[in-house]
C-alpha cells in the first residue's frame, strides 16, 4: 500500500514531503479498523459481503470485513430514509429503549465521547509493518462538520437528511457575530471543498458523482446544487463534499508523479497510478487518496504517522502535514463576496492554475492558502507485524494484542479553533457543545525496488524517448542461470498501494454541560478512558477479516481519580448470510440472529464462566468505583444501579427501574434479546479517592455474559486498580513483551 509518492523537479517545492511507494502484492484484502469500528464501505448488510465496495471510499479491501453503522432499536436494524436520530433520542437515558420493535428507535446511533479522553485505536493489516519486507506507513486522521447538518435553529430535526443546501447559507447567519477574519477564513474553505457535512447514508449506492465544472459559474451552480439536493433526498453516503470532488474532477493532476508504464485516462486529480481508470468511490478525490501529504487542501486533520522510518517522517513528512504547512489552491476572487454558488465556484482559468504564478497571471482569480493551524502528526515507530497475517503484532505493551494507537482526544476548543463546527445540543434542560466525526486509517506500503525520494515522472515508461521504467508490468527477468527467464507477478499500479478503513460517524462532546451544577462536572484535568467493544457476531471464521467480540482495551490499569468510559455500539442486521464471498457464511453466537448485544458483569477471575454474585461478595469492583451518567453527572448513580447498568446493557437505567419494567413483557430477557444493540451514552465510573489497593494492585475479571462461549469466543477483561501514581499507562509504539 503505498503513502508517499514521488513528484517532478517543477513541483518539488511541494513534493519533497512526498515518498515514492512502490509494492507489488496481488491480494486483495488488506486494512480493517477494528476500533473504533471501521465500515469497509459497509453500512446495514445482512450479508457477510459488503453491497458496495465504491459506496464511501475506495479501501482496496476484500468485500468481507467490516461493521454495520450502530442501531438504537432493541429488535430491528434502521429504517433507511428515517436513519438520523436526534441528540435527545440517542443519548436520554431517562426514557428507556422500548424492549418491543419501534419505529422511533429505528435510527442510527453515534457513540459518543467526552472531550481528552484517551481512545485506543485497533486495526489489523495483513501485509504487516516494520518488518524487513517492505516499507509501511499507518496514518489516522479523522474529518469533523465544518459545516452543520441543518440549520441552526432545526438541530432537533430527525429522520433523513434534509435537501437544503446549507453550503449556500450565509456565513454570518450560521456563525452568528463572526469576525471578519473567521468569515474569510469559512469562505476560502468553502471555495476550497472543505464545507464538509458528514452522513454514514441510508442505504448502500454510491452518492452521484459531481460533474467536471466547466468555468461557466452559473452552470456550475445549477449543477453542484443538484448534486447536493440529490445525495440528500436520496439518502447517500457523505465524507466529503460535492464541491471538493467537482474541484477534483476539473483541476489538473500533478504530471510531475512517477507512473511507470500506468496509462492513466484522464489529466485531472480523478486519475493515478493506483486508479488509472478515475473510477468513483464515494467523494474521495483519488489523487488526495494515494499521496500523502497531499499538496493541495484536504478536509482530513493528522493525528499520527505510525512508520518504521521515525525519523523520516519527523523530517520530511510531519512538517509537511496541512495540520501546519498551509496548501494552496486558486480560487475566484469574489469567492468572500456573498454566499452563492457562483462566487464560490471557481473559472476555468482559476481551477486550471496550479501555482501562485499562474493564478495571479488571472485576473479573476486569487491565490489562496489554508492550514488547520493545529500541531504536526505524532510520528510513532510501528510495531512489528508479519505478512499475509491479519493477526497480532509484536511488541504490544503485554503481548498477544493487534496494533494500537493511543489517541488523546481533542478538546472542542482544540475542534473549533481547527474550523470544526460546534453544535449546541440539547437534552431535557440542560445544552451540551459537540461535534460531529469520522476516523481514517491509511496503511500505505512500498518496496525498494527504486529510488523513493528521486524517482519522478522523468522515468515513466517511454518508449519513443527510450526510457524505461524502473519496474515493468509482470516481467519476465534474466538471473543469469541458464534458464529462458522467470516472470514475476509485478502490477505497477500495485507498486506504491494505499489501502484505508473508515469508521462511521461518531460524538465528541465537552465536559462543560450547561444546566449541571459545577460541583457535578467532570474536571478538565481528569483522566479518562474509554473501554468500548470490537467485533460482531459470527465464529472466527465467519467473522474474518473482521474480529469476535472484545473489550478494548481488554487489559486496564487504573488509580485514584481515573474514569472509565464503558460504551459500545452494535448492529440488529449482522446476519453474516450469503454472498459470503470467499469466506464462510452464518452467525454463530448466543442470542437472536444477527443481533451483536454486550453487557459487564464480574466473575471470579479470569479463567471462570460464571458471574460473580455481587450482594455476596461486597468487596466487588463497584464498591471502588463512583459512577455516573457522561452526559448527566450530576444524576446519583449508585454501586447496585451500576451493576444493573452495565450488566443490563443499558436495559435498566436503575434499581428502581427493574420495578417500573417488571411486567413480563418489558422484563430483561437474560441473552439481551430486547436490549438495544447500542449501550446508549454509556456509563463512566471513577476510581475513588479513598481506594487503598496493595502495592501489586487489586484485579477484577470482568466480562460479558453473552459472547462467553468458551469453546470459541471469550469476551473479558481485566482491570487492576494501582496505588496512586504506579498504573502504568499504555504508550505508543512496539513495547518490551512481559
């Protein structure tokens, strides 16, 4: 999979950033995230196949694999044109999942998450890293709402997304008092494809594909307005915008990259070596996909480079992330004058102008820059991982676990000084600032079969200048044994490759909660950690490339003041039925058919099935533990309602509950049957103060009664309360094996 790439000599002003990726591998089945959950262009399948591998983006990965978008209904999957939920009907846990099918519920959900909280990042890629095979880079970005869903004052506003065309409203009128400044800055985005408003989509097709924009404005107009209006009544998938794939279609592709012997069918930024054809996938534009960091603007921010050249990329790839170095791009002039599409939109002679030079040669056009303004991608060293192995790698911090990353949240101040449109949510009467994202992981390989800092477009393949490409389609090569010659499988559009996943659509939420008391809210300064769940229902054979269920982590040491985020998602249509690919079909597990259902509960230890009985073991976890409600900390949440909690997924919200449902047909139904498959807003529970463990820690085992079949599957946990100041905290990068 390749990352970086190379450039010629007249654009190495904005290439040096770039590594050459060279790899020939012919299999199809690469990089899957695990958590948070990565789609692999799935969304509510009931097959163990993906409908559409061209819906969001192009992974290059095999059509199994992958997880359906959460659903909030106890029984059945989302209705597809009524799929958005509300804040309120998400995440109140004061009105109950109904235990019976119900059209409300039958919507999607977004986890969601509290603002510097810590997540661990999970993914398996089968062509390893950090070995000696080749060169691998992981990079994990995520895209936010730069522009909001609806307007402002309809944020309440439930069903399919709406046809109206928010990236014609005003600027001042969604912003409201927005300094001059702020208000260019929001126009330049627009004018550069970066209003991006996020949907995991309603249905399975691909979104219509923008057309070329001819530099006529008006036309223009008429055309990405209709697209727009389009995707949204037809309830289409959305991760970038319409004008940033029109941008892509229309401007000129960098002719300074090597395409060895690739003959690529178009001139613009929709073809490259790895999709020579243009083919569509989702809004992706593929020359922004298969070259990083990409030279012109892009609406992903960095968060980690994750390589087995560290020092490369603190160099020569980090410096060069648009978190810090600002792209450039030629826009109309008028692109701040006024809020139509016509302003927005560029001429011909803007779009076709790829350096300030040539733009300011245009009277019409202005040369503008963008930057998140936010600090550089961490460079971490990979951990060592084998080939052909969607499995475990070396080096994780206890062993025996897949790669990770510790990603330390961002702050919705940290959001909305990098552009992140901050929506004011409301829930009974209290208001809550969040934003709205999705997660990319990038796993980009390469050979080094040649030269990955100097090879251009100087060495394409040309046959009437005598030039030949450093690497051939499927070669056959001399070794100077006597033999006729051995063919190797080498496909140039391979040699250099960049497989992604995409998780779908998640929350992040501030501590400051409007209407709760300060004394109730979560301090800034402390620690917490979200424990969610990977996988979905199936054996191991049938769940692959995707995972069976576990906590992640499934491995956490905790001290005094720390909290815990316990919150996961599922989905009521993982059937895993046919087409199944090249894979097995079927759902083994516990439960309904297809249902992925979690819930908490201790046992004895690690090596036990059986629950612990917590009225006769006082000493439990739970009595080390002040829980509460993320979103309503100030509501008292006692050890016994916690127990009931958790161990319900989410079916009770407290002790008193269990009365006010306990009629037989609104009972828990003890395999989480008419439970809802998301474990809506979660609990977090906090060390206490008062914890005094021995000097080695206490150890809970907990685990999760339903996916416990011990003959395939063990969903469990460990948690080992330390001393204050003594937990260790898990730390990017390969590890010493204990």
């Amino acid at each position: 999979v390749v990352l970086f790439s190379c450039v010629a000599p007249r654009f190495t002003m904005l290439s040096r950033l770039l590594l050459c990726a060279v790899l020939i591998i012919l299999a199809n089945s690469d990089c899957y995230l695990h958590n948070p959950r990565g789609s692999n262009n799935r969304l509510n399948e009931k097959s163990a196949n993906r409908n559409n591998g061209n819906r969001a983006f192009d992974s290059q990965n095999n059509n199994r694999g992958g997880y359906n978008a959460g659903d909030l209904d106890a029984v059945q999957g989302f209705t597809g044109n009524q799929y958005v939920a509300n804040f309120d009907r998400k995440y109140n846990t004061e009105t109950p999942t109904p235990a019976t099918a119900n059209n409300n519920m039958k919507r999607q959900y977004e986890e969601v998450y509290i603002e510097s909280s810590t997540m661990q990042v999970t993914w398996t890629a089968q062509h390893g890293c950090a070995n000696k095979k080749n060169n691998c880079n992981m990079v994990w970005q995520y895209a936010c709402d730069t522009w909001p869903r609806e307007d402002p004052t309809n944020i309440a506003r439930e069903g399919g997304p709406s046809n109206f065309v928010a990236v014609e409203k005003s600027i001042t009128s969604i912003w409201g008092g927005i300094s001059p400044t702020d208000k260019t800055t929001k126009a330049k985005m627009r004018a550069m494809g970066l209003a991006t408003t996020l949907f995991n989509g309603g249905n399975t097709n691909t979104p219509q594909d923008s057309q070329k924009l001819t530099g006529n404005t008006n036309t223009d107009r008429n055309n990405i307005r209709n697209r727009i209006q389009a995707n949204r009544n037809n309830e289409r998938v959305e991760q970038e915008s319409v004008i940033s794939r029109a941008l892509c279609r229309s401007t000129p592709r960098n002719k300074g990259l090597f395409t060895a012997d690739q003959k690529l069918k178009g001139t613009t930024a929709q073809y490259t070596r790895q999709n020579p054809g243009g083919t569509q996938r989702g809004l992706e534009c593929p020359e922004e996909r298969d070259y990083y960091p990409y030279w012109r603007p892009a609406p992903f921010h960095d968060v980690a480079v994750i390589t087995n050249d560290k020092k490369h990329c603190t160099t020569n790839v980090a410096p060069k992330s648009q978190n810090v170095q600002p792209k450039g791009a030629c826009l109309n002039k008028n692109f701040n004058v006024g809020d139509t599409l016509q302003n927005i939109l560029p001429p011909k002679n803007c779009f076709q102008s790829l350096t300030k030079t040539q733009c300011d040669a245009q009277t019409e056009c202005t040369w503008q820059t963008f930057s998140w303004g936010s600090a550089a991608p961490d460079c971490v060293e990979a951990q060592r991982s084998q080939v052909n192995n969607l499995g475990n790698v070396d080096g994780t911090e206890r062993g025996g676990q897949p790669a990770t990353y510790q990603w330390k949240l961002p702050t919705i101040a940290q959001l909305k000084s990098e552009q992140c449109y901050i929506y004011a949510e409301k829930m009974d009467s209290k208001t809550y600032q969040c934003a709205r994202m999705v997660g990319r992981m990038r796993y980009n390989i390469s050979t080094m079969d040649y030269d990955p800092y100097n090879t251009t477009a100087a060495q394409n393949q040309d046959n009437n200048k005598g030039v030949q490409s450093p690497i051939q389609q499927n070669p056959t090569v001399d070794v100077g044994a006597h033999l006729q010659g051995l063919k190797l499988a080498i496909n140039t559009a391979q040699t250099g490759r960049t497989f992604q996943d995409r998780s779908h659509t998640f929350m992040l939420c501030g501590r400051e909660i409007t209407g709760v008391p300060a004394a109730a809210k979560v301090a800034p300064a402390t620690n917490i950690i979200n424990v969610n769940v990977r996988g979905k229902r199936g054996n191991i054979v049938q769940t692959y490339p995707a995972v069976e269920y576990d906590f992640e982590p499934n491995y956490l040491e905790v001290e005094a003041g720390d909290c815990m985020h316990f919150q996961w998602t599922g989905s009521n249509t993982h059937n895993n039925g046919n087409p199944a690919g090249d894979g097995q079909a079927g759902d083994a597990g516990e439960g309904r058919g297809g249902s992925d259902r979690s819930n908490l509960v201790q046992n004895f230890d690690m090596q036990s099935s059986y629950p612990l009985t917590y009225d006769k073991f006082p000493d439990n976890l739970f009595s080390q533990l002040e829980c509460k409600w993320p979103l309503n900390p100030a509501t008292t949440v006692t050890a016994e309602d916690a127990q009931l909690i958790l161990g319900s997924g989410g079916f009770y919200n407290s002790k008193a509950n269990v009365q006010q449902r306990g009629t037989q047909n609104t009972r828990l139904d003890p395999l989480l049957n008419n439970v809802s498959a998301s474990f809506r807003q979660g609990l977090m529970c906090c060390v206490k103060a008062t914890a005094n463990p021995p000097a080695a820690g206490k150890v809970y085992a907990m685990m999760s009664t339903r996916n416990n079949n011990f003959t395939n599957r063990s969903q469990k946990m460990k948690i080992v309360i330390k001393p204050k100041g003594t937990a260790t905290r898990p730390q990017n990068g390969p590890k010493t094996t204990t």
